[in-house]
C-alpha cells in the first residue's frame, strides 16, 4: 500500500522529539471518543486509515502549502521532490475521518508509522468545522524551523521540481495532480494549487511526461 509521508532517512534527529514519545503525547491528549484526523493533501485520496465517516471540513489558522521536501516519495536525496505541508496562517479546506472509538489508538498507531518516522511534522489537535459541527481532529503541521521546510520557492524552481523529480512512488507533479483532482472531485478550488496547475499547463507539463 502507498504511504505518501516520507521516512526522511539521513535527516538528524532533533533532540526532544522522539516519534515514540510524540505519539504517546499525541495519544495521552486525544479527545473522548471517535478519532478525527484531517486531511488536506494524500490523505484525501489515499487515506489508509479504517474510517467510518468522511467530512467536508475547514481549519483556520493554517494553510495548505507546497513546501516541504520528499526525499524518498516524490524525490530523491540528490533531487528532493515536494508534498504538501500544512503550516500557520490562513485557512485551508479539506475532509475530516472519523475513526470509531474502538479502532482509535490501533489506526493512530498505524497512521504515525506512515507520517512521523522521524518526527517531522508537529502532530496537532486542531478545530475542524464541518457541516455537522466543530471535531477535535489530529493534523499534522510543519513548522518553518524543520529540515524539511523548503522556504520560498520561485515559479522557475518549482517548475523545474514538476519536471524532473521522481521518488518510489511517481513524480512530485503526479501527486500535486492527484491532490488537485481529489480537492475538485469533493468541490474544493484551493487558489495556489490551481496556479500551480495552470503554470504547469502552460509549459506542457502533465503527469505522462513529468
């Protein structure tokens, strides 16, 4: 099965953030009852996780953000690729899983092996609406003090990602294709994906040739 969060394999270990000791942090925190994870980039299309329901929902306070590197997935050590990032600012629509009760730590246990097995990102439990109301759900954010934060790219450098960077599972712009899809399949336009997509269309790129 695809896992689309990096392992991150060379990158130093920060002192202080231990995956094992992170989860169990993460876990001693979770709110009663069902999990509730949010999703905003290959979570949406590939979520692994066993779930019950799926939510439209939308987080303040955090953006989805082409930033952060794929060494592994959608790239390589020699040329890094890209995944998306949640990170501070803005708002940002996706889905929310819900997990029974009874599965919660088991999935949550899978879920971090998928996203934290070096710790990068910073597990948060954030306020999702949804139709039905506000969830408590666990997002995975990044923060801009991480290895893996790329800073600001120009458009001439993330072209050249979308054109040249493949990892063992397909290039960074098949991924950044997928999630386009997937956000439009469930009547979400996020503005600077979109850009990204039409820049690529302006130079030909597609997910055949890239």
């Amino acid at each position: 099965m695809m896992r689309e969060a990096d392992d991150d394999h060379g990158l130093p270990q920060f002192p202080g953030r231990d995956p094992q000791d992170m989860l169990e942090s993460t876990l001693a925190s979770r709110p009663d009852g069902d999990l509730w994870v949010f999703g905003y980039g290959s979570l949406i299309w590939n979520p692994e996780v066993v779930h019950d329901e799926v939510r439209p929902a939308r987080v303040w306070g955090w953006r989805r953000t082409l930033r952060m590197w794929s060494r592994i997935n959608r790239g390589t050590e020699e040329a890094p690729g890209l995944v998306f990032a949640l990170m501070s600012g803005g708002s940002c629509s996706g889905i929310a899983l819900r997990v029974p009760q009874s599965r919660a730590e088991r999935e949550l246990r899978q879920l971090w092996k998928r996203e934290m097995p070096r710790a990068v990102y910073d597990p948060r439990w954030i306020a999702c609406r949804t139709p039905q109301g506000v969830v408590q759900a666990l997002a995975f954010t990044l923060q801009p003090s991480s290895p893996s934060y790329t800073g600001e790219l120009d458009d001439a450098q993330l072209l050249d990602i979308l054109r040249t960077c493949r990892g063992r599972y397909g290039t960074t712009f098949d991924y950044v294709a997928r999630t386009a899809q997937a956000l439009r399949d469930i009547g979400i336009r996020d503005a600077e994906l979109e850009r990204i997509m039409e820049l690529a269309a302006q130079h030909r790129l597609d997910a055949k040739s890239a």
